[in-house]
C-alpha cells in the first residue's frame, strides 16, 4: 500500500495569525480480507484509489494534527465501489482513561477516519444497490512536509442493502465506464446512429448529471420485474419509454411532458418486463436515477 505526496503548500491568515500546510495524496491501499471477514466481504479483495485526497495541517506542519478528505474508486472482481473517505491526521483516540493507553493523544503518522461508498457496478446481485460503510485506520511515517511512505492498516465495515423488492441505482458520479454498464441485475447499453456506442458516460449539464442515454438506451434485467421508475431529465425533444416482456412484445410505454432541464419520472408498470428502450432523438436525455421491483 502506498501514500505519495504530490503537491505541497503553506497558505498563511496574518488577520487569524493561522498557518497551514496542505498536501495532495495519490493513496493506493492492496486491499484482502481478514478471518473475522464474511463471505460476503471477502467478495471486495481488490484495491481502493483516492487520486485527490487532500489533508490540511494546522502550524504549517506536516507533524502537528490534521485533517484529510478525498473521493474513491474501490474495484474488487466483484464490485466497482464510489465513494467518499474523511477524517483526521496525526490524532490518537485510542487512549486512556477510555480505553487502554495505545496511544497518545497527538499520535504521528496516523490516518483514522470513514468512508461512506456504494456500489455502481456488480456482477453479483447480493450487491446490488447496496453501500458500504467502514471505519480505517492508516500507518505512514509521518514528516514536517507531511510525509511521503508505504501504508499499512485496517479497514473494517458493513455492507448495507435495503431487505425489500426493490433496488435503485443513481448516476450521480461524473465519469466513463464499460458499454453496456452492468449494476447487478441491471445492464445498460446506450447507442448512437452508428450503433453502441464505445463508452456509457455520466455526465454534468447545467445542474443535472446523470447518464447520457445517446439516441437510444436498452436497459436490461437479469430476471423479470414488474415496476420500472426512470428519472429522466430532456434538454431538447421529450425521450419515450419501452417495456418488453420475454416474447418481444410491448407491455407499457410512456413519454416525457415535463418541460427542459426538469427531471421527470416515468413509471412502466407490467408483469414480466426483462427491458426497457429509451428513444431520445435529439441526443439531449440524461438518466440521473432508475429504480425497478420484482
């Protein structure tokens, strides 16, 4: 596992006589689970990425207290993670009289703190939908520049899902991905007039992000649903939804009437519908929320 520093800066506020010192990380973490791991977490051995986690610490000093915040790529064989990570730098809350005395109260070169993700793309449907919460806590040798090492340390959490029939899966996390994108039980292949396109992308317009549905989206189940709730948002011609049951035939459709850049849920509700199309002619329709139950 691996911390490198790759930007430093000491930013000085004469009227709050403050000094800090910031530092951009690029954090690798080699991630394998532990015996008192579930089957279900051994599922997300892999590698966790923070390409801008950024710590600030206080008196200028890469050796006083602190604190980080950055953003997660979390890929496992079975699971791409997004998520969120934050907490404090150079601290020790493991300490007496609470707890024994394993440390002090301005511990070195100690990264403790959350991270909140969820899963974006699975090919095992006991994750789907779900998020993962833990608890880490990081070791690097700590430096007045705030340090530059090797890690080593723990992270130990949940994964979460909601106990019911149905799932959600929300665009909120601008980037690229696979074509078709594969969140557990649901696949989406976007097309444009030359056919699939090479890349699904979410993207930022104005307020909105969402998935960009090109001229054409198929979205997918592995096994039938009855319910499908799309949050769609138009830019220029109203897009239309398709429900397909198993013989290809149309068991519901509905059109977009909201006006421009207001999101909109379109509700098809039918027994046995294995795929919806979304026909957006103008190019100009963002998915920013699909929702289904079986």
């Amino acid at each position: 596992m691996t911390c490198a520093w790759s930007a430093r800066g000491k930013h000085e506020c004469r009227e709050e006589d403050c000094l800090t010192l910031t530092a951009e990380h690029l954090l690798r973490l080699e991630l394998t689970s532990h015996a008192c791991d579930s089957a279900l977490g051994a599922l997300l051995n892999g590698r966790l990425q923070s390409k801008d986690l950024v710590s600030v610490f206080s008196a200028g000093s890469g050796n006083r207290r602190g604190m980080h915040t950055g953003t997660f790529v979390w890929q496992s064989a079975a699971a791409s993670i997004h998520g969120r990570l934050s907490g404090m730098t150079n601290e020790g809350t493991h300490r007496e009289p609470a707890f024994s005395a394993c440390q002090r109260c301005d511990e070195r070169g100690v990264m403790e703190g959350r991270l909140c993700g969820r899963v974006v793309r699975t090919a095992d449907q006991r994750l789907t939908g779900a998020q993962v919460f833990a608890a880490y806590r990081l070791r690097f040798e700590p430096g007045e520049d705030g340090g530059e090492s090797p890690v080593a340390g723990t992270i130990e959490g949940l994964v979460v899902r909601t106990c019911s029939g149905r799932a959600c899966v929300t665009f909120d996390l601008v980037g690229q991905d696979l074509n078709p994108r594969t969140m557990g039980d649901l696949s989406v292949q976007t097309r444009d007039l030359n056919g699939p396109t090479a890349i699904t992308s979410v993207v930022t317009w104005g307020p909105i992000t969402g998935l960009h549905l090109s001229h054409s989206s198929t979205l997918a189940f592995a096994r039938p649903v009855s319910r499908v709730e799309l949050t769609l948002v138009g830019f220029a011609v109203p897009a239309t939804a398709t429900a397909y049951d198993a013989n290809g035939a149309v068991v519901a459709t509905a059109v977009m009437t909201a006006p421009q850049r207001v999101p909109e849920t379109l509700v098809l509700a039918a027994p046995g519908i294995v795929s919806v199309i979304v026909d957006s002619p103008s190019d100009e329709v963002l998915m920013p929320r699909v929702c289904w139950q079986f």
